[in-house]
C-alpha cells in the first residue's frame, strides 16, 4: 500500500511541479515584454529584468492554487487514461486513500504557499517596486503617476518612491485648511529616516496667501511625522501581495483610524484562506477524475480545468468588489465561492463512490 501511496503522491507532485514550470515560463515571458515597455531614464532592460526576477516569488504564490488543481486533474487523469486507477481500486484500495495520497502534494502546495506568501514574496515585492521606482526618476521634481498618496490631518503626502532601507524619493506635501483651502505646498528630493523623524534634503516650500505667494528654499528641513519606515513599507505594495500580519497590522490601524480598511480586509482574507481554497480544488479535480471525466481525453481534462478554475478566480473577483462597493463582510466574498467549490466537489464524489 505505501507503494501505491508513494506512486500517487509522485504522479500527481510531478504534474503540479511541470503545471508550474509552463504556467510561471508563459507568464515570465509576456511580464519581461511588459516591463520592456515601461524602459525610460535608468529603467532599461537589466533592470526591467531585474524586476521580473524580483517578483517571482509573488508570481509563484498567486500560481500555486492554480498549479495545485490542475496538476492533481492532469496527473491522476493521466492515471485514468491508462487504467492505473482502475487496477488500484481493484487491487482494494479505497477511494478515501486514494484521495488522501492525491491530496498529499496538495498540502505541500500549501504549507510552501503560506511560507512564500508570509516570508518571501512581499519583502521581495518591495525591494522590485522601490528599485523600479528609482530608476524611472523618483527624484524629479513633481509628484510621479505612480509612487505612494497618504494623508495625516490635513496634510496629504505623496511619495515618488519608498526604498526599504529608510529612503525616499521625491516627497510632496499638500497642506489644508479647516475650510479645504491649500496653504502651502513644498517638494523634496530625498528624505533619510533618523530614528524619530526625518530628514527633508532639498526643500522648496511655497506658501499662499490672500494676495501673494511666497517661495522658499532649505537644504534641509526636519519633518516629523507618524511615517515610520515600517508604514511605508506597507504602503508601497498592493494589499494583495502584502504578508497576513502586514495586512491584519494596517487593516486594524486603518480601523482604529476610522479610515476605509475594506480593501485589506479583503485582501487578508484572501490570503487566510487560500489554503482551505486550495484544498477545495484539489477535491473538486478528484472528483471529476472519477466522476464526469473519468473516460474523457487529456485535452479535455485540461480544458475543463482551465474552464473550472477561471469561473472560481472570477467569482473571488466578482464578490470582491462587490463587497467593497455594498459593504458586506470581505470574508464571505472569499469563502463563498470556496464553499459552493466545496459542496460541488462532494456531491460528485458521493456518486462516484
């Protein structure tokens, strides 16, 4: 029996493992054509390769649930198509091992997901984003179409660009007043975190006033503020490719702030959930192995998949926003398409046991 169990669990790994390779392979390739489009200044092609590679790991765990599904619907497919798992069952063994072998792998998949989505993938992330970021100008002199928009009180704050190690890179402040009326604006080039404030290097300040404008200038200006380096590095990814403690940490923040956290919310859900998402499509993969797609041919297993695994992404996708835009809780945006997963995987495998 751990024969049998071994030879499973090595089929069904070995299908995930290439899934991967030729998934992540397409999806390296046409990112590296999109990055060469953004080359400009200091961003050319090393460094838009440079960025390719640091964002691998994010690339790996978004991938990994899709690996996980059709590898387990390619590899024991593959077994199906040869008899293999007609000749298993007949030698007795049970369907319910016969699960938990292919299920195995699975787990794996998992466990190596959570690790790259917590440990990996966002300091990765932000060392991409950042690097990018530099070498496209973050220190000209006016606020970039990308960068990192914060407000504190009536000050809005954009950043062109937050490097990991206490750096940024083009800093404009917008002050208000109580009625809404800009005060003053000013832009720096660079500021450098000291410990408990920062240091505002090439300062240029104009303020307004009712009848004129007044311009100043300062090598250097200390500028304290709630920022902290450890913030900002929330800040500068997007919530989805944040770790769960990031996410949780900022959402309750935002919270405690009375600002919108939903966004977060959603996106810690997503991520405290994807093992269990997985899971559910691997069952679902099974299921059709040894239900509807028991006798089919391979391209078919795989078109199936493909089309399964497209209408669970575009439900999350779908629930998402729609949480957002109607304020219902983000959880159930992510745990209902896993749950109606769930209740379809079971139903098939009760038939075809």
């Amino acid at each position: 029996m751990r024969r049998i169990d071994g030879y499973v669990m090595r089929t069904v790994g070995g299908a995930m493992f290439l899934v991967m390779v030729v998934v992540l392979s397409l999806d390296l390739i046409f990112a590296f054509i999109a990055e060469l489009e953004d080359t400009r200044n200091d961003y050319q092609t090393l460094q838009a390769l440079w960025y390719v590679v640091m964002t691998l790991p994010r690339r790996i765990y978004d991938y990994l649930p899709l690996g996980a599904f059709m590898g387990c619907l390619v590899g024991l497919g593959s077994m199906a198509s040869s008899s293999e798992l007609t000749v298993i069952r007949a030698a007795g063994v049970s369907l319910r091992r016969i699960v938990w072998s292919a299920m195995k792998p699975a787990l794996l998949v998992v466990i190596l997901g959570v690790l790259i989505g917590e440990y990996v993938a966002p300091p990765a992330e932000r060392v991409a984003q950042s690097d990018k970021a530099v070498a496209l100008g973050a220190g000209s002199n006016v606020a970039s179409a990308s960068g990192v928009w914060h407000k504190e009180g009536n000050v809005y704050i954009h950043l062109n660009a937050v490097q990991p190690n206490g750096v940024l890179h083009g800093i404009s402040r917008f002050r208000f007043d109580d009625q809404r009326q800009m005060v003053s604006a000013s832009f720096a080039r660079r500021a450098i975190y000291q410990g408990d404030h920062w240091l505002l290097e090439n300062v240029r300040t104009t303020r307004l006033e009712e009848s004129r404008t007044i311009r100043e200038t300062s090598p250097s200006e200390r500028w304290e503020t709630g920022l902290s380096p450890s913030v900002l590095s929330v800040l500068i990814v997007k919530p989805e490719n944040l770790s769960m403690t990031g996410l949780y940490t900022y959402a309750s923040y935002l919270d405690e702030q009375r600002l919108n956290a939903a966004p977060y919310w959603l996106a810690f859900w997503k991520k405290a959930l994807m093992p269990l998402g997985t899971a559910v499509m691997v069952l679902v993969a099974i299921s059709f192995i040894f239900g509807p797609l028991r006798s089919v041919t391979m391209g078919f297993r795989v078109f199936t998949g493909l089309l399964v695994g497209l209408l669970f992404k575009y439900m999350q996708d779908l629930l998402g926003p729609m949480s957002l835009v109607y304020g219902f809780n983000p959880m159930l945006a992510v745990l209902v398409p896993i749950a109606i997963s769930a209740v379809a995987g079971a139903l098939l495998m009760r038939r075809a046991g």
